[in-house]
C-alpha cells in the first residue's frame, strides 16, 4: 500500500519539441525528482515522465506542435477529468490515491502584462481577474473532494516578494482560504518562488517537507526561469 505521495510542479518555459539542449537536461530532473504526480506548465507532449504516467491535459491546437498550458501526470489512476473555467488553460483531473480521491488542478494564473502591449488591459488587471476566476472554481470543487491546486500563480507568496503585488496575494490568499486550501510552498524557507501547490486543509497537515530546485542546461544556463517546487504527504495514520 502506498504510504507517501509525493506532488511537483513546474513551469518549463514552452520546451520546442527539438530542443536538443533543453530537454534532456529537464527529463533528467523529473527522473530525479521522481514524483507521483506532475503539474507541468508551459510545457510539451515530448517532456513525458514516462510510460507509467498517465496524463489530463488542457486543450491544444495541431499547429502548436505539442505544446500544452498545462499538463498532469499521474502514476495513480486517472478516474475522471472535471471541467475547468478555461480548459485551454486549466485542467481538473480526479486521482485515486489509497485513502480517498484527490481533485488536481493543474493551472497558470496570468502574468502582469497579460493584455498591455496591445491595450487591452491595464498592468496586472488581468492577473486579478483570472484570480478571481480561478477563486471562483475552487470554490465549486472543494464540495466534491480534497482538492489539489498548483501551478504557475505568478504571485510570490513568502518573502522575498519579488514578483507580484500586495492585492494580488490578497485577493490570492483570500481565494485559498475561502476553498479551505493551504499554499505548502509559501514557506520562506525555499526563498523566492512564484509557482506553488496547495491543498486542501486536511491533506495539508499530512505534508512532511517542501522542496524546490532547477536544472540546467550545458552551458551552465537554466533550463527556465522557473524554479520547480515539491511536496511529500504521508498517508500514516498518525499524520491524520
């Protein structure tokens, strides 16, 4: 019986599908980690775990040679995809774990000139906009299972705050905590990060450590401009 779940995110910064010196460097990493589910963002169907992952993933189109917003994989058993309010961005995938059903949802919270260069939107409008969308979302899931959400939020959450903005984390914070969620990576002690993982209050206390990393390519160079962030639960009763 499984008694540790490890969960990884991470924004790959759209890997080409040839990028020779670029993705063996981010397989690597994955192999490293070795989690039992992956949120990868800004990614493509090529980063592939491997054949004992399955997959739910946010829409794509042919021309975009693989590349998808947001992609799951998940070494347990897939049961169900829920919708999300925007599916080209967000997937929501039902996971069978040995102690109940967990709702991952995979996602990116927009950046802060989302919709500026072509005035559209002003600085950071749009970013609080797909907050509150994405608040709007979990508030509907976390009536149906312990929920998972993570990915690229665009909002530090711990010091330092070098990304974001003080009505951002507001406004992010308040939509967790209206869903019962607990952002297991808001934690100074991994430093600057803007991509995080969250979980619903009760599987929350079952997370023993949170760890964050990069890889690199040859020359020295990072792979993205992402660090990746990890969590492991234990399913020991005396975590309950």
């Amino acid at each position: 019986m499984l008694t540790s779940l490890r969960i990884a995110t991470w924004n790959l910064a759209k890997p080409k599908p040839n990028g020779w010196s670029k993705n063996p460097a981010i397989l690597e990493k994955i192999h490293e980690i070795n989690a039992d589910i992956w949120i990868l963002t800004e990614t493509n169907d090529v980063i592939n775990p491997g054949e004992q992952y399955s997959q739910a993933a946010s829409y794509s189109e042919p021309e975009w040679n693989g590349f998808k917003w947001t992609t799951i994989w998940s070494r347990l058993p897939i049961m169900r995809h829920w919708q999300t309010y925007d599916p080209w961005i967000g997937v929501c995938a039902e996971i069978f774990t040995p102690i109940e059903n967990l709702l991952v949802y995979g996602t990116i919270i927009t950046y802060a000139r989302d919709g500026v260069l072509n005035k559209e939107a002003k600085i950071w409008e749009r970013h609080y906009e797909s907050i509150q969308s994405h608040s709007r979302d979990w508030k509907k899931l976390k009536k149906l299972l312990p929920l998972c959400v993570a990915g690229d939020f665009n909002e530090a959450l711990s010091q330092p705050f070098s990304y974001g903005t003080p009505k951002g984390r507001e406004m992010l914070n308040q939509g967790l905590e209206q869903s019962n969620l607990v952002c297991v990576t808001a934690n100074s002690e991994l430093g600057y990060n803007i991509d995080h993982i969250c979980l619903s209050l009760e599987w929350a206390k079952r997370v023993q450590n949170a760890n964050k990393w990069q890889a690199y390519k040859s020359n020295g160079h990072p792979v993205t401009d992402h660090f990746g962030v990890s969590v492991d639960l234990s399913f020991d009763t005396s975590c309950s």
